[in-house]
C-alpha cells in the first residue's frame, strides 16, 4: 500500500482540488456547491486568510484528500479553531481522513496553541462521525435544518474536541 504524504497545499493544486469536490460523494458531504470554477481554488491557495492553514494528502502524488483548519481570530476565541475536510471518492477506506486529522490535530496541540476545535457535519455521515469521535470529538449539539442537500433540509451535528 502506498504511504500517504500531508503537506501544505499549493496554488498548482487548484485543479486537482475543483476536480475531488466536484465529485457526488465529497460534494455531498461538505457545503461545498456543485460547478466550482478552478479560479475559486486558485484564490484561496493564492491568498488564504490569516489564521488558516490547508492541507492535502497525497497517495502517488496524486491529492485524495483535502483540509481546511481555521484558527479563530476573535479575541475570547484565539483558543479555538474549525475545520472541514474532504477525500476524493478513489481513495476512500485508505486512511486519508485518518491523516489528515493527524496532521491538523498536531498543528492544533503542538503548534497553535489551539485548545478546543470544532466542525459541523451532516447527522447522516455516519462514517465522518465515527472518524471524529475516534479522535476525541464529541456531538455537543444538532441544528435541525441546518443545510440544503440535494434539494432537502439536513440536520448537522456541532462537534467539539478539547485538549486535555
């Protein structure tokens, strides 16, 4: 089996990323919206945000997953950060999102001085809510009707970790 290799994403990977959350399964799973331009990625890897860092596993040299963490700037919130994260539809069951929360909960503890860290996921993504509590998350509350999906209203759930 191939190593998976995390490292910092890069404007040149502006097409590879279009291409993964255009896909159904990642696109369905994330707030992403369908018909991406290549020019969106391309800004945000040109001129990410203070405060936020993304990532990507690569399997070959090729991107099968992807990372966004965010560290709040709010003052009373500097503690805090969010993420969300996708993995192309080939590489699913490869241990990418494994990786990819490894890394990101490295920054987190190690790095950042980030204690607490939070996403929201869609209720039904059993396999992403199994991934997350595997790491220390824990629900601490649902948004009824929170995101349309595929021309529904869907509940998220809010997760939280805490360090130590």
């Amino acid at each position: 089996m191939s190593q998976i290799v995390i490292r910092h994403a890069i404007p040149e990977d502006a097409a590879a990323l279009t291409r993964m959350y255009s896909q159904p399964e990642p696109q369905a799973s994330t707030l992403h919206l369908p018909f991406q331009s290549p020019t969106l990625w391309q800004e945000r890897l040109s001129n990410p945000r203070p405060g936020v860092q993304m990532l990507v596993a690569c399997i070959d040299d090729q991107i099968a997953g992807q990372l966004t963490l965010e560290v709040l700037s709010v003052a009373r919130r500097r503690h805090a950060a969010t993420f969300g994260m996708g993995v192309d539809s080939a590489f699913h069951r490869r241990g990418v999102g494994k990786a990819l929360m490894s890394a990101m909960i490295d920054l987190c503890d190690n790095w950042l001085q980030v204690t607490r860290i939070e996403l929201t996921v869609f209720a039904d993504n059993h396999k992403a809510l199994g991934l997350y509590q595997q790491f220390g998350f824990e629900i601490e509350g649902t948004a009824r009707r929170h995101a349309m999906r595929d021309g529904e209203m869907v509940d998220t759930h809010y997760m939280a970790r805490l360090k130590g």
